[in-house]
C-alpha cells in the first residue's frame, strides 16, 4: 500500500471518527481480520 492510499485512509477515518460514522469500526474490523490472515 503507497503512502498516498495511507494518507486517504487516515483521511477517511479522522472523518468518519469526527463525524460518528460507522465507517472507522469497518475499517478497524477489516484491518484486523487482514492482520490475522496475513499471520496465518
């Protein structure tokens, strides 16, 4: 992942944090079950 995908997602997460969107508890969730996968 390039740093300018990166910088999009932090973008869309401070949104949605500042703004109580259900969306950062959908990235978190995916990000963790990426995480999980990837360690086998």
């Amino acid at each position: 992942m390039g740093s300018v995908v990166g910088e999009k997602i932090t973008c869309l997460i401070e949104y949605a944090t500042n703004n109580f969107l259900p969306f950062y508890y959908s990235v978190c969730y995916a990000r963790r079950k990426f995480e999980l996968d990837a360690n086998g």
